[in-house]
C-alpha cells in the first residue's frame, strides 16, 4: 500500500486581481477574487523543484523514481524529470519518467507510483506543476493559475495518509485542448464542455469508485476535485452534501485552477484540514477522471497550504501579468548570454544541486568548484555536500542597467546557515524594502534562454527579517 | 628587485577623453602618442619596445587584442609590443611591464600606449553588453561593474552607519576638479543635490557616481635616468611600481571578504610604499590619483592605501581633506568620475596627470608643492590592483 510520507506545497507569490483584470479589458472592474501568477523566471520545471524541496525532501538521501506531471513542461522532447533529479544532493534514481497531455496526469503518476511501489521501489517523489495561458481578456483566463505540489511516497508505514483505493476511466472529448504549436489554450463552448468534459465523467468516476470499492457515500468525510470552476466545484459538492475546507475554496478563488497540480493541490488542502482516520477521495478531471481514496493516518505537524496561499505580492497592473508573461512585442535587439550544453553537462553538481565543496585536507567550504584549495592549496582532494537553504543578507545592490522584464536586477551576497557566502540575483521580494541583515531563501528559476535552450539556476527570495 | 630610481619618464601624451564619435581607436593612439614623443623629443627609431595598453579589444571590433594594433597605426616595425590586459589595471600594469624592461637593460627607450574605444556603440553595448553576454552561463551572472562596487557602499553604511553624502562628495569634488581640466570627458561641476537625486544606476550609486563610458587615449615614453639626464629632459622618477592580485573573479562569494575595501589595492599599496621606502603614506605622499570608478570606490581607496584609518575614509572627504586644497589632494585631474574611464588608458592617463603635476604644469588644477604622487589602478571588480609612486629627481 503506498502512503504519502511527505508532502510540498509550492504557489507563485505574484497574484493578480481579477478586477484588475476586468478594469483591463475595458470593464469597470468586476469580478472578485485573484489568481496565483509565476514570476517571469519560473516554468513549470522550476516550480516543480520547488514543491520538492518543500516537501522536505533534502533529507532522504535516496529516490527510486521521480515523476514529474506538467501540460506546460518546458522541453516537448527532452525530460524535465531528468533534470528535477540532478538539482537534488543525492544521486538521482534510475527511474526518471514525464507525465503530460491531461489535466489528470498527477493522479495518473501516482496510480502508476502504487503499481511501482508493488514490483520493489520504495520511494518515488512524484512533482507536479503548470503554468497555463488562455487568450488576453478571456473569461478563462482569469479562472486559471499557475502552482506546483509535490509528494514523497513511501510504502505507508508512517505516512500522512495511505491511498486505499483507487479507480480510472477514460473518455476522449474535445472540451480544452492545446496543439504542440499552440500557446493558449482552446476550448469549446462552456455548456457542451462542462456537461460531458466534467460533470457527466465525475458523476460516473464516482459511481464507479463506490461500486468497485464497496464503500458508500457516508464513508468519505472529504471530497478534492480539480474542477473547472468554483461554481461546479460547489455544484458537485452539494449533490453529496459536502462542504470544502475553507484552504480549498482559498484555492478556486485566490490561485485559479492550476492545471496539472490543482487536483492534488485541492486534495492537500482537505487533507491538512481533515481529522485523523477521515476519508478524502481525490476527483480528478480530464479526459475521463480518476477516483483516489485516501484515509489520513497522521496529524501534519507543519501544515503549508495556509501559508503558502497567504503570502502574496500584488502586480500593479494587468500590463505587469504581460510582461512577465512574454506577451509584449519588442523588436529591441535582445543580448544573449554565452552558454553552453557542455558547461550545463559538467556543472551539474555545482549548478543544479548547488553543492559545495569541502577541503578533506583543512575543512575549508568553497563554492564555486576549484581543484585547489585557496586555504590550503590541496589538490582535487574534496567531498561535495549541499548548501543550505536558507541564510542573511551581507550586502546587495539593485542593477538599473542589467537587462531585466522588472526594469531593475537584484543581487544579494549571503552567508549561508551552512556556512559559506553565496552570490544570487534576489527574484518576487519586495525590492524597495530590502536591507542588509534580512534572511533569504534559495529558489529555483530559469535564468535565461540562450542557446536555444533552458538555462536554469537559483536565486534569493527574501523571507523575513533577521 | 626594485625599480626605485631605475626609470625616468620623460614623454607624456593624452587625447581629450570623451565620446570622440570623429577619432578612431588608431586616431587616438596617433595623437596621444605624437604628444608625448614631442615632449620626449626622441625619433621613433629610438623605441626599443612597446606596450600595448586594452582591456577588451572586442568592445573595438577586434582591435587591440595584439601588439600589431599599435604597431600598424604608428608604423613602428621591427621591434616587440606587447599587449597588456588586466582589467580596469591594464595602463598601468603596461607602464609596469615597460618599466621592468627599462630597469633591467633590456630595452634604452619604451613606449607605452593606452587606448580604449568604447563609444563607437551604445553605453550598454559595451560593459554591459560584457556582462550579459560573457562570463560564465549561470554562476555570478547578474553582476555589473557598477553593481559590484555598489556591494561595498551598502555594506559600508549600514557598517559605520554613513548615508550617500559622503560619496555623494567624492562626486562633487572631483567633477569640480575635472572643471579645470581641458582633457576631462566632463568639465562641468555638479551640485550635492543633482548627485543625490540622479537616476540610480546601482543602488546606492546614481548616474553622476559613476564614472562615464568614454573613449580615450594616454601615451608615455620611458627611458633609464641617466639616459635622460643626458638628454637634459625634464624627467620624473620612479619610485614604485607595484601589482597585485587578490581575488579571482568571484570575490562576491568569499565569505572572507568584508565588502569594505580591497585586499590588491591593500596589498599593491604595501608592496610600492616598501620598494619606495616610504614609512607613512599620509606624510609622504603630497598628492594622488586614485582609481575611482565609483564614488565608494575613492573612499575605500584612502583606506586600502593608508591615507587614513579604516573607517575614516567617509572623513577624508567629508572634511575635505582630499580637495584641491586640502592636506593630501586626491584626483586632481577630476579622476574617473569627471575624465571618464576609457579602460586601457586609464593607468597611463593617471602616469600622464602625475609627471605634469610634478613639472609643476598642471595650471589651474595644480598642487602645491607636488614632489611625490601616487596614482592606484583597480580592477576586476576589486581582484587586480596597481601602484606606482612618482617622484621629482631633486
């Protein structure tokens, strides 16, 4: 039986008003609520390695696979899972898979993790993330945004919670769809595609789940479904006499629907809200549903959903969800970085999994790599362990001439709680307010595109005071 | 072995520096170099060898990455030239280098010419440009000259707990300096308010903090003094001349470094003072060019070099201790804040200011009684740093 050991929960801190949005489109500013909007240096990768390594993952050592389910992975060919592997401080598994194409990828990743587990692996993180886009001024685009979760599955001795069951069907229907050469999404009309694309699938998933599972409607404390929007979501609620968890309508009505992740994202917001021995069955959406029944077999110690929901920095305007986005023509001569897939090949361990190296000889911690030691001027003699997460700013600047979508390109020296200073460009703080003293966080982002490729590395988000 | 009394310099030459759209980078070697072979009065028969003084030849298309960029415009054939880079040091690393051969025998006359074209693109499309577009893919990326020198102005007052004034002055004397000074890219003065409120180029630095992108050219002719003692020239000696290097490229992820100041300026000023044999820099020193790319960067420059005590470099200039007028004049020709910073020439520009000051030529710029000047090339940010330490022979 597979158990959930470890859970993350990653949300852009950007949100956008949809008031802002409707005041954009040349409306008087209606509509209510907000949604979650990634930075312009986050991609459903990115985002993806974040939720891992808030799940608290830097502490197990070891993985026997890592699943990674996006719509938007930023790679059609060439693993996004692969890469989410090498950013963590122990060897990656060998077992590396991607999973795409529907809305239901996270709940099929972990249908597939159970059957994994069965046939010997023990651990499989399982990371899931989207960044979508719908036409500019489109009612669907202001239901959807952007966030990342993540879970470490282990064998259920000692798990938050162990899957009980779980059912599957499958239906084909056009109601959202994106082509390999779209940008946006499509869809069809709202009627034919809620009717048949949710409503219809769901009642039958659900059906289907009780019969096969023997289990009655009594039985499940907790529904989570990755609905299209909040008012199926209550809708569909309300036909079982259920109530969300108040994180869980937070999610509808101040994130959006997060495309891949919003199924598990919801499921985790009932999760921490649910008792201890309390069903929760996971509905999740799309191209047919799958049913998850979980029991929640321990108290959560450190909840994140609230947190991660509230703490937030508004965007001034619409215009600053375009930027970010890419969506604004410009015919400046853009300065490419030099880079180099072979650099990107060796640097690794230095660059993705951000290890330090430590002198065997004097214990001296150095990053970045050299072969000989500037304390001591050993050579090739070191061993390599990860730099902490978190440190305190020891100065910083704010670049006006460094090319930036934000007009202004922070960097921060930090003295790391590991014990060595590290140099990052500091990405979603609030500039103005920034001092010397103030601790910071690692997070990971896409610096830049030269290449032709993704060029990804890590960066400071300030956190509090010291 | 030291270089003290070795070398006499009896040549100097500098273009007007700025953005000098109608010259090109050969234009400006050409008339630098023509100035000081007039002062220095030798044939170009004479120069034994040259220097080639550019930072970064691509900012040019490709000219000066080798010593046949100074060979071909000043038809000098037939004899070594080597190109210098070491960052924002290279002037005076050349002057360095030509010393040496000068001192050991090797060469009776040596050219040394700076040149730096950065102005036939955009402001950004030179350093910037660098920044962006070279360096390593991910590890540092992010960081400008401007922004790596403003590291230290924030460490710097929250440390000793100073505002922007004091740096803000070190502008506002040197743009007043650069006034008096017919080759200054800027000639204009500037008021404490207008420093204060200019566009933030890296926070805590605004636009007037630092230095302009210029172009440029500084020439000098070296010889041994006996051999310009013959000649009869009105020659300086040298005293000094140092080189240090303390830091690679990333000195922003060395949790040794305080951000306060900089170890080659520290280590390079040690090196000069003991080959010089002077004991107390403040006492010894009448007056000095100092590498001030940025405003922080003049203040941490009087520490590092011992014209004050740590911390007190904020004083020094508050006080007016380094005015025109003051007890140790600092950057009379206006510095990098008012000539402009065009980078190979920058070394032999301060080489250039130094022995007309101490021919007592400097006009409304002069200082008093200059008998010994100092002139501190930084570069890197921070990694690489210069010191010669000039002197009249009487």
């Amino acid at each position: 039986m597979i158990g959930i050991s470890k859970y993350g929960v990653y949300l852009p801190v950007k949100r956008l008003k949809i008031e802002e949005m409707d005041r954009a489109a040349g409306g008087p500013g209606r509509g209510k609520g907000e949604k979650a909007v990634a930075s312009f240096d986050e991609d459903s990768l990115t985002m993806g390695v974040n939720a891992l390594y808030e799940s608290g993952i830097l502490d197990e050592g070891s993985l026997d696979a890592l699943f990674f389910a996006s719509t938007t992975a930023p790679y059609l060919e060439k693993s996004a899972a692969a890469l989410i592997a090498e950013t963590l401080p122990f060897a990656p598994p060998n077992f590396t898979v991607d999973f795409s194409s529907t809305l239901r990828a996270a709940s099929n990743a972990l249908i597939l993790a159970q059957n994994f587990q069965e046939s010997g692996g023990s651990k499989i993180a399982l990371t899931a993330a989207d960044i979508r886009l719908a036409d500019v001024y489109s009612a669907e685009e202001r239901a959807i945004g952007d966030g990342a979760a993540a879970l470490v599955l282990t064998s259920g001795a000692d798990s938050l919670a162990v899957l009980k069951y779980a059912t599957s069907t499958s239906q084909e229907i056009l109601d959202t769809w994106r082509k390999n050469t779209d940008q946006l999404l499509k869809m069809t009309e709202p009627h034919f595609r809620f009717k048949y694309g949710f409503t219809d699938v769901v009642t039958r998933a659900f059906t289907q789940f009780l019969k096969q599972s023997g289990m009655g409607v009594g039985d499940i404390q907790h529904v989570a479904i990755n609905a299209p929007n909040v008012k199926l979501f209550l809708g569909t609620l309300k036909q079982i006499n259920l109530e969300p968890a108040p994180l869980t309508l937070r999610l509808y009505q101040e994130i959006g629907h997060t495309g891949v992740s919003f199924g598990l994202l919801n499921f985790l917001a009932e999760l921490e809200s649910a008792k201890v021995g309390e069903n929760i069955l996971w509905l999740d959406y799309s191209d047919g549903a799958n049913a998850l029944l979980f029991r929640k077999t321990q108290e959560i110690e450190q909840p994140q959903m609230g947190k991660a929901i509230s703490e937030k920095i508004y965007l001034n305007s619409y215009n600053d969800f375009l930027r970010l986005r890419n969506l604004v023509v410009s015919e400046a001569a853009p300065m490419e970085p030099f880079t180099s897939a072979v650099m990107n090949f060796r640097e690794k361990r230095q660059n993705y999994a951000l290890m330090a190296q430590r002198c065997k000889n004097c214990g001296e911690v150095t990053y970045p790599h050299n072969r000989i030691c500037r304390k001591c001027n050993a050579k090739d003699n070191f061993e390599y362990l990860p730099i902490s997460r978190e440190g305190t700013i020891f100065t910083f600047t704010k670049e006006y001439l460094y090319p930036s979508p934000e007009g202004v390109a922070v960097t921060a020296s930090a003295d790391m709680d590991s014990g060595l200073r590290l140099f990052l460009q500091v990405t979603d703080s609030d500039y103005d307010k920034i001092e010397v003293g103030q601790r910071v966080r690692r997070t990971f982002r896409k610096l830049h595109d030269a290449g032709g490729f993704h060029n990804y590395f890590w960066k400071f988000r300030v956190i509090g005071e010291k | 072995m030291s270089l003290k009394d070795k070398v006499a310099i009896i040549g100097v030459g500098c273009t007007k520096f700025g953005e000098n759209f109608n010259l090109d980078y050969k234009d400006m070697l050409v008339d630098s170099y023509t100035e000081a072979m007039e002062d220095a009065g030798i044939e170009p028969k004479d120069i034994d060898a040259a220097w080639l003084a550019t930072a970064f030849p691509d900012m040019a298309h490709f000219e000066g990455n080798s010593g046949s960029s100074l060979a071909e415009p000043l038809s000098l054939y037939g004899r070594p030239i080597t190109h210098v880079t070491n960052y924002c040091a290279t002037g005076m690393d050349a002057v360095r280098n030509a010393a040496m051969a000068v001192a050991s025998g090797n060469a009776r006359f040596a050219y040394i010419g700076g040149v730096e074209k950065m102005r036939d693109v955009g402001p950004r499309e030179s350093l910037i440009a660098q920044v962006v577009k070279t360096g390593h893919p991910v590890v540092g990326k992010g960081a400008t000259a401007p922004g790596m020198f403003a590291m230290l102005e924030t460490r710097y007052m929250a440390k000793y707990g100073v505002d922007r004034t004091p740096f803000a002055e070190v502008s506002v004397k040197n743009h007043a300096n650069g006034s008096l000074n017919p080759k200054a890219h800027f000639g204009r003065p500037v008021t404490i308010e207008a420093v204060l409120n200019a566009p933030m180029i890296a926070y805590p630095l605004s636009l007037y903090e630092c230095t302009p992108v210029s172009d440029g050219s500084a020439s000098a002719i070296i010889t041994t003094p006996e051999i310009a003692k013959s000649l009869k020239k009105d020659y300086i000696l040298v005293k000094a001349m140092s080189l240090s290097i303390d830091a690679g490229y990333t000195p922003q992820f060395d949790k040794y470094n305080e951000f306060l100041g900089f170890k080659a300026t520290q280590n390079a000023g040690v090196m000069a003072y003991k080959e010089a044999g002077i004991k107390n820099p403040h006492d010894e020193i009448d007056f000095a060019e100092v590498h001030d790319c940025f405003t922080i960067t003049e203040v941490v420059n009087y520490e590092d070099l011992q014209f004050c005590r740590r911390g007190d470099g904020w004083k020094f200039v508050h006080e007016g201790r380094s005015s025109l007028q003051g007890e140790l004049p600092v950057n009379p020709s206006g510095g990098l804040q008012s000539s402009g910073h065009p980078i190979g020439a920058t070394g032999v520009r301060m080489v250039y200011e130094l022995v007309t000051q101490l021919r007592g030529k400097a006009g409304k710029r002069q200082v008093k009684n200059a008998r010994v000047g100092l002139a501190h090339n930084l570069g890197g940010p921070g990694s690489v740093a210069s010191v010669a330490i000039l002197a009249r022979p009487d």
